[in-house]
C-alpha cells in the first residue's frame, strides 16, 4: 500500500493547535520591541489591510441618507424575494409602509455577497482553525473561513471544499444565524499556514466568534499593525444609557478594548472602536446600538482591488 505523505497543511495546522495559546504574548512583542515589531511585522503582516463587518443581527437602526429615513429593526430582508442572492429588499419603515429599494446594499454583509459574486475561485475551509485550536464550547466549528482568488487552486482539497457562488452566500448566511462576526481582508498569516502564493491573490474572509478568534490579540498590537484594521465606514456604535445595566459583558468581549464602564454605564471609545458589532451582538438589555448609514460602497471595492485581487 502507497504511503501517504502529509501536505503542508497537516504540519501547520498541528503547529497553530499547539502554539495558538501563545497569540498574545506574540502580539505583545510588537509593543514592547521595536526590532521584534518589525520582524513579526515583515514575517506576519507585510501588506495586510483587514475590515471588520458586523453581524447583520447586530444593527439596530439603518439609515437611507437620501431621504433621512430610519428602518428599525422589523426589516424584512428578502423574506419575500425567492432569489437569495438578490439585493432587492422590503423594508418595513416607522409609518408602517413598504417600498422596494432595488439594488441597494442593506446590511453589511451584502458587501460580503458583492465581493463573492465577484470572485472566481472559491474555497470553504471545513473548519474553524481558531475555534478548533481553542477547543470553543460555544460555536460551531465546521463554519470555517472562506478564502476566494487564484491562490485558493493551491490549498489542499483535504481542508475545504471547492465553492459556488450560491454556497458561499449560503455559508455567510450560517455565520450570521450563529451569531459570528465577519473580517475580511488580505492576510499573510493565512499565506503562511496554507502555504499558497501570491499573497495578493488570496482573500479571507473571517467569521468569528467573540471568544476564540485570532483578531482577539488586536489590543496587544503595535500601533502600526492596528493601522492594517479598518472600519467599516457608515457605522456608528453608541450606549443607550436608559437601557445599559452596566453589567460589563460588552466589555469583556470588545475586539479592540474600545469599551469602559463609568458610572454603571458602558462608555464606547469611538477612536478605538472598530464596528465589530459583538457589543450589540452580545448585550443582554440590547444597550449597544449600532447605526449603519448607506455608503459609497465602492470606496470600500477600490480599498480591497488595491490590496488583493480575486478575480482571473
């Protein structure tokens, strides 16, 4: 019987699982060296540029800047629209009447959708690594990463599965239901443990939970490798103080450490926060607002065509 030799994503992924406790103390370094910042910054960062999407769930209010309407959450998102790749949404507004707005993003995970319909190759990896290396007794493992571009042809079959367009919304939907956030970007460490080139030609997106993920470590970064982390334009997160117990768990899970609580109240650091949404998505007296205003979204496009290419 051949002998099967192990691809190169066995011996990573074994390596992530015994050293994936390690992730802050190696964020650290870039803080407390300068040398060791610019090392871990060349090995692991060079030309990373990440943005954090929030969980659809998430938003509390939209709001149309043409006409200063404001949807609250009673959205009905396609609920009557067959077609799920369609951005054509009924929206219910405050005076209780339905329009249709024909390709208008809505939430931000239709950026998401955009840029998959945009991809020409598309992989599902089978697992989460980061929630498999933690063990997590809380999410779903088998929502792994989706990774799009042309260096997506070089991972090994045996940790995902090839994609369709349909499938990969259908994933992103997934994430959504069991409560994970999106980040999404070009990053080098996921070059590295898959061992694939060019790095421009490799997409990731994230979808993660508020207690495994590798994104976790952002607070222990250097200033300049926070700098590779964007929000999302258009979002807005803000306490309703009427509503806020002050009972910390916004807190506690805060991507960035962008969150204090002063005086019972949960007070957000709008310089610090990036928008990941696990504040609202986690609030139990749903204190954290996030409001989500129409952008440009092409502004967001050329940022990403900039950094990685994911067509042929």
């Amino acid at each position: 019987m051949k002998k099967k030799w192990p691809v190169f994503e066995d011996l990573s992924i074994s390596l992530v699982k015994h050293i994936f406790h390690l992730r802050f103390k190696t964020a650290k370094l870039t803080r407390q060296s300068k040398i060791m910042n610019k090392i871990i910054t060349k090995m692991l960062f060079e030309k990373d540029g990440t943005f954090f999407i929030p969980n659809n769930d998430s938003i509390k209010n939209i709001i149309r800047e043409n006409d200063n309407l404001e949807l609250k959450e009673d959205i009905n998102n396609n609920q009557e629209n067959p077609d799920k790749n369609a951005l054509t949404v009924n929206q219910t507004i405050e005076i209780n009447q339905k329009f249709n707005t024909p390709q208008e993003i809505v939430f931000p995970s239709d950026i998401i959708k955009q840029l998959i319909k945009k991809a020409d190759n598309i992989v599902i990896m089978n697992k989460c690594l980061c929630r498999s290396s933690a063990d997590c007794k809380d999410y779903p493992h088998d929502l792994g990463c989706i990774f799009m571009g042309n260096a997506t042809k070089k991972i090994s079959r045996k940790y995902c599965k090839e994609a369709t367009v349909e499938d990969a919304i259908e994933h992103i939907d997934k994430c959504n239901e069991a409560g994970l956030v999106h980040i999404m970007g070009r990053n080098k460490i996921d070059e590295i443990w898959l061992h694939v080139s060019p790095g421009e030609e490799l997409f990731t997106i994230c979808n993660c939970c508020p207690c495994c993920c590798l994104w976790r470590v952002y607070p222990n970064l250097s200033d300049n490798l926070q700098n590779n982390f964007f929000k999302l334009p258009g979002i807005q997160v803000y306490t309703n103080t009427d509503e806020c117990v002050g009972c910390g768990k916004c807190y506690k899970i805060c991507f960035t450490d962008a969150i204090e609580i002063i005086d019972k109240k949960a007070v957000i650091d709008t310089e610090k926060c990036k928008g990941c949404g696990q504040c609202s998505n986690n609030c139990p007296t749903d204190a954290i607002m996030i409001d989500y205003q129409k952008i440009d979204i092409e502004d967001v496009f050329n940022k990403i065509d900039s950094m990685v290419n994911i067509t042929e």
